[in-house]
C-alpha cells in the first residue's frame, strides 16, 4: 500500500492536522515539552527503528537520539509490545531514569490513520492507537507518514550522508526537494523549504499508474494487468514489486519461476546465476530512472532527489551501471533541466526517527495534560 499522510485520530484527518495548533501555543508548549525525552519510532512492513530522542537547541541537529534500536517486525506479536521492549532496555542504559517521564510518542509510520487504527497492508500486524498510548502509559500519541518524517529529515544531512547516483556540475538550486524510494512499498514525499520552518507535502505518488516505456515494459504491463485492473509504479517499483517483475519474466522467458523472494531475485541478479533475474533487476532500476524524472518534474524539485528505502543500498553499483540515468535523462526538452538535477542516495537509518520527532515538536506539544489521541 501507498504512503498516505494523516495524522493522530478520528476518521483520516488530514496532513495538516499535527501543525493546526495556533503558532504562539505551538512555540511554547514545544519548548517546554522539548526538554523532556519522548519516544519516537519509524516503522515499516521489514524493520521498524525506535529511538528516545530529545529537542536540541542545535538548529543543524535539532533532535538528539540518546537511545536506539532497530527490530525485526516479524520477530513481534504487535508494536505495542515492540515499544514496551525498548522502554524496558532503558533500564540498563544511562537513561533509565526516563522511563517514567516518557508522556509521547510520534510514530513515522506507512498508511493512514482511521479511527483508533493505522490502516496500511504492509504492516505486519495491526496498529491500535490506544492500545500504544496504554500500554507504554502516554498521554499522546501521534503519527505521521513515513516518508513524511524521511522528507523532513533531509534538510538535516550532511555532505557525507548521501551517496550519488546523478551528479550535477553545480550544486542544487533552492527549491522543493524528492524523496522517493522502493522498500515493503514505495513511497515518496516533498520538502517544501521555507521560514521559520521547512514544510512536507504528502505524496501518494507509488500509486500512479505505471506507465512502461519501452516494448518489453509493455509485455510486463500486459502480464500483471491480468490480475489487477490497476496496476501502479508500486507493482513495480518495491520488493513484492520486483518479485512481480521477476515472474512476468520467467512468464515471458516461458521459464519457470524458481525464486521466492524479493531477496532472492536481487541476489541472483546480482550473482548473474538467473537469467530472468537479471532483466527483471534492469527492467526495475530502468522505470525507477523514469518515474523519479516524471516525479522531479511534476514538483520542479530543482533542489535534487534523495532515493531512500530498502533495496536500494543493496544494489547501488548495479543502479549506477543500469539504464537508470539514460531513462531519467529521457523526457525531451526537460532534458537539460533534469541535468541540473542531482540524484542521490541515502541510508534510511535514523532519518525517519529523526524526522517524526522534528515534525512533533514543530507543531507544538501539548503540556496542559490533555490527551488529543483518544
């Protein structure tokens, strides 16, 4: 499923809703409340990252991680008891006086809210928000989108975080900024920079149709269309996605499919040891080149593209020496605007950790003791 941007509670409230508290009460209640450590946590349909995280006065850093963990999703009934674990390893860190202060939460997390439930299919388990807000004891709870969070943290890299794909000659001009990128999912979101705080427009961009761009695209396309009507650049463009593109090969190849996960088809791609493997891995990283071009062009993101998630990193000798610059290159005369356009990779890490805590206290939490996710 898609990465949709709602926020805290009730039926699907809208992107907007963590940041509508007025700007005065917003200041100073995040002042007040930053001092104190919360727990912040980015979870996906593989690994979900939880850290304890505190304000900072550093504006280039402004969340410090004291503590943090990443889990395996599979490995845990639900993330209410994920969460709990990390609260009990406080106990043997120098931080375990917190774990009695701890009054909030924000999760980074894929899907959108829908009543008391983060509704998104490539989580493992369901998400119950009260079930969090009573099992860890908090008063508030809030979560934004994944990619959301991913997207807010960018203006906090550094020169030696990110890994390049696209070089430009000069650097990026100001102005809105793509993150992107194929995992359980693909997601994607914008960082809109601005005073006295950058913003993030939500994207449900994975769900766009897929639109192939050559012959042997089209015969995929004709492959998958026969088990769903719509088939989106997620059918394509993610680790299901590509075992899909792997099977409609072997289809094609009048092979049989011989691979079972996604994990499998990339490492026997680059292993060379499967034929359909191989084209499928091309065939991935070539509509990946093509629709980040489609997407920098759609939001004029002149301030260069990050590709993020979970199989990139994997495979980023590969993606260099695809097709994947000749098909981002490839959209006519917005050719020479794409080559001022940098495209880079980076590690997805911390980031959502960081930037679903950037994202609480820029809206100001609450610290008259009333609880806004019930």
């Amino acid at each position: 499923m898609g990465d949709i941007a709602n926020q805290q509670h009730a039926s699907r409230a809208p992107a907007a809703a963590l940041a509508d508290a007025p700007a005065a009460r917003g200041m100073a209640s995040a002042g007040a409340a930053a001092s104190e450590p919360f727990l912040a946590a980015d979870v996906g349909g593989t690994h979900a990252r939880v850290g304890l995280v505190v304000g900072s006065s550093d504006p280039a850093r402004p969340i410090r991680v004291l503590h943090y963990h990443r889990y395996s999703c599979a490995d845990w009934s639900d993330l209410t008891a994920m969460l709990q674990d990390f609260v009990q390893q406080l106990a043997g860190t120098p931080h375990a006086a917190a774990r009695s202060r701890i009054e909030h939460c924000a999760v980074a997390c894929a899907g959108y809210v829908l009543d008391d439930a983060v509704v998104n299919e490539n989580l493992p388990w369901p998400v119950s928000i009260r079930a969090i807000r009573h099992g860890l004891g908090i008063r508030r709870l809030a979560v934004v989108n994944d990619f959301e969070a991913v997207a807010y943290a960018t203006q906090f890299l550094g020169a030696n975080d990110t890994r390049p794909v696209i070089e430009t000659a000069q650097p990026p001009l100001p102005g809105p900024v793509l993150v992107m990128g194929p995992g359980t999912g693909l997601g994607s979101a914008v960082l809109l920079p601005g005073q006295p705080r950058a913003q993030v427009l939500a994207s449900e961009a994975g769900l766009v149709s897929l639109a192939p761009g050559t012959e042997r695209e089209i015969e995929i396309l004709r492959v998958l269309r026969r088990e769903r009507a719509h088939v989106s650049y997620e059918d394509a463009l993610s680790g299901p996605g590509l075992l899909k593109l792997y099977r409609a090969l072997c289809e094609l190849r009048d092979g049989t499919p011989r691979l079972l996960t996604p994990a499998e088809v990339t490492g026997a791609a680059l292993a060379g040891s499967d034929g359909a493997a191989l084209e499928a891995l091309h065939v991935f990283c070539g509509l990946l080149g093509s629709f980040v071009a489609d997407l920098v062009l759609l939001y004029r993101a002149s301030g260069g593209a990050y590709l993020a998630g979970g199989i990139l990193p994997q495979i980023l000798p590969f993606l260099q020496a695809s097709t994947f610059s000749e098909r981002y290159f490839n959209k006519g005369v917005m050719r020479a605007y794409l080559q001022q356009v940098p495209v880079r990779l980076i590690e997805h890490g911390q980031l959502g950790v960081l930037g679903a805590a950037g994202m609480y206290l820029d809206s100001g939490m609450p610290s008259d003791g009333r609880d806004e996710s019930s």
